[in-house]
C-alpha cells in the first residue's frame, strides 16, 4: 500500500509542477505555445529518460532505501526551488536566445532534472513489487495506472484549485516537502517482498 502511495504521489507532483511551471516561466516569457511547448517537451523528455534510467538501475539490486534516496532529490531540488527558480529564468532571459529558445533552454534547466528522478519511481517501484511473474503484469498496469491517476488529480487539483489559493513558491515548496515527508522514512525501512519465479 505504501509503495502505492508513492506512486500517486509522485505522479500529482510532476504534473502539478509543470502546471506551475508555466507560472514561474510566464513574467519573461509570457503564457505563449512556445512556454507551453518547452514546458511539455521538457517534462515529456525527463519522463522518459527517468523511465529509462528508473528501469536499468532497478535490475541492480533495488531497495526501499534506494527508492527513498530517488525521491529525496526532486524534493530538495523542489524546496530551494524559490532560491533559484527565478533567478534562471531571468538569467536566460537577459540572454535573449530568442522567443522560441528561450522558454525551452528556461524549461530544460529549470525542470529536466527533477522530473527525471520523478520519473524514475513508476518502474523502480514496478521492480520492488513485483513477487511474481504470474501477476507481473498486472502490478505494472495498477502502478502506472495509478500514476497517471495522480497526474491527472495534481493537474486538476492545481489548475482549479491552488493555484488561486497559494502562492507559485509556495505551491513548490509544498510539493517539495511533501515528497521529503514521503522519501525519509524509506531510508530506514526494509521491502519484504522479494522477487520470485525467476527461473
């Protein structure tokens, strides 16, 4: 259940983040398709590379403390994000590289990273739960299921609701020290399952 729990979690995060993206993104930049284009891509691209690097550190010897440390980074990187957030989108904007590549390379530094590691959860956690290959493929389809499911409730929950309610920063930094809250205790926990039916 906790491993669930996560899932959903991390799912609302990042696309919550990307809604407040925009925000962060929108004094220099506007609230054009090319802020939106960047900030899609980018996200889209970190996403990817997570599911791909969360895939092949997972067959080396995953742990519930591993997942915890893979989930600290975002938070961190969440949590100071007001130090810096824009701080780099004003840099690149007096850089002027353009209304098309500014947004982008802002989105790229700004979000690539985090999501990345964001990113990476769905299939290290897919690898922790998995016990055996005869349900395998249901444990896959109910945690991305429930990822997605996440995605779609921290877009809405943000676009309609607290984004009117609380501050960008704020949002961001939430979100941040929620994802701490959820990834410390992994740090001192042991998964009981092991993976079965290898053979």
């Amino acid at each position: 259940m906790l491993i669930k729990i996560i899932v959903f979690i991390c799912g609302a995060v990042v696309m919550s983040f990307e809604i407040l993206g925009s925000r962060v993104l929108a004094p220099n930049f506007g609230n054009s398709v090319f802020v939106w284009g960047s900030l899609i891509s980018t996200f889209l691209a970190g996403l990817s590379a997570g599911y791909y690097w969360g895939g092949k550190i997972a067959d080396l010897n995953p742990s519930i403390r591993k997942l915890g440390l893979i989930i600290i980074v975002p938070g961190l990187l969440l949590v100071a994000f007001p130090l810096y957030g824009t701080a780099v989108s004003d840099f690149v904007f007096t850089k002027d590289p353009g209304i098309r590549l500014g947004p982008l390379l802002a989105s790229i530094i700004l979000f690539f990273v985090p999501s990345v590691f964001l990113g990476a959860v769905s299939p290290y956690t897919t690898k922790l739960t998995i016990c055996s290959l005869h349900t395998s493929g249901r444990t896959i389809g109910t945690l991305y299921a429930l990822s997605t499911f996440g995605s779609i409730v921290g877009t809405l929950l943000t676009s309609f609701y607290l984004i009117t309610i609380a501050g960008v920063k704020t949002l961001i930094m939430a979100q941040g020290i929620l994802l701490l809250i959820v990834s410390i205790p992994l740090l001192f926990m042991k998964l009981a399952c092991r993976q079965v039916d290898s053979a």
